[in-house]
C-alpha cells in the first residue's frame, strides 16, 4: 500500500508552517509533496498578508491552476494506491474544486472561498476544516450548505482563520490539536 499526499499552501507559499505540516504527514506508507503554485516557489512573510492576497489573485487565482494540478494528480494515481490532497486556506479552495478527480480523500482547512464553487460534488470522502469565525462571512452559512452534501464531512473548531498555523497569530492550541488528530484519524486506512 502506498501513497502520495499533495499539499497546496496558502497565500504565502511553502512556509515553514507547511513543511512542518508536510512533515506530520509522513509514515512508511506516504510520502508527501508540497506543490508551490507560485514561481520559483516564491513565499511571503505574515507582515506581507495584503501583498500575498493580492499576488494570489491576480498571478494564480482559483482557475489557472486547475489543470497543471489536475495533470500533477492523475499521474499520481497511476502511480500509487492512494492519492490525497490537502490544502490550506486558498490551497483549501482549490483542493474542494480538485475533489471530482480520483481522488482517496481530499481535505480542506478553511479554504473560505469554498462558498464560491457550491456546485462542486466530490467524488471521494472530504473532511472540510472551519474556523469558529471568519471576518469576510457567515461560516455557520456554509456549513449549512455543505450539510446537504454526499461524501462531505464538516467540523468546526474554536478560533479564526489560521488557527492551525503556530507561526500565525490567529493560532489556537486546543483546536489545532483536534483538528490536527481529526485530519490523521480521517486519513487512517486500514492496512492489510
């Protein structure tokens, strides 16, 4: 049993905080790769939020992506028992639009704009991650929406968007530890 987990980042980039979330992923069975949706893997630092968004938007956005990752996935599941996505934030987003391919299991960590693309219908197991509270809508909104849903399962943790990122200021212990476990214990298959 083997298996590829691809890991999309958020507005700032491969950071430290995901390698180390690439890293918790990691057992005998998975490796895991961090796809950069920026060139020459650029990152930006938390000071630098606005200048990231704004870079997201206008240099990747929430299409132009989509098919280089598509590609990225599909060999991947020629290749491997299992092949898992998860993404953070805007990586969340794009992980919800990927989850009609192939997939074993797909996990959003407050992807917000996930509101934006209601008509997706995934086609394996999704775990979708939201905070308490979110500055730009109504999270209790979505989750209604995503209630109605086949193969989606909603939980929802105490804390702001971020609060899985122990370099972020909106980092929230307690709920990064149960959403942390929630996420291993998701992916758990059994091995025979």
């Amino acid at each position: 049993m083997n298996r590829k987990i691809f890991i999309l980042h958020e507005i700032y980039g491969i950071n430290q905080f995901i390698k180390e979330q690439a890293q918790s992923y990691i057992d005998e069975y998975t490796s895991v790769c961090c796809v950069s949706l920026y060139p020459e893997a650029k990152s930006f630092s938390y000071k630098q939020e606005q200048q990231a968004y704004d870079y997201f938007l206008h240099t990747v956005g929430f299409d132009a992506p989509l098919e280089i990752l598509s590609q990225k996935i599909l060999e991947a599941c020629e290749k491997y028992d299992e092949v898992v996505l998860i993404g953070y934030s805007v990586g969340a987003t794009l992980a919800w639009r990927l989850s009609t391919l192939p997939l074993h299991r797909v996990i959003c960590v407050y992807g917000s704009r996930i509101r934006q693309f209601l008509d997706v219908q995934p086609s394996c197991p999704t775990l979708v991650i939201l905070p308490s509270y979110e500055n730009s809508f109504d999270v209790n909104a979505l989750k209604q929406e995503l209630r109605h849903k086949s193969n989606v399962q909603t939980e929802q943790y105490q804390g702001h968007h971020g609060f899985m990122d122990t370099y972020n200021s909106n980092f929230y212990p307690a709920s990064y530890l149960q959403a942390h476990a929630k996420i291993l214990n998701f992916l758990r298959v059994e091995h025979h």
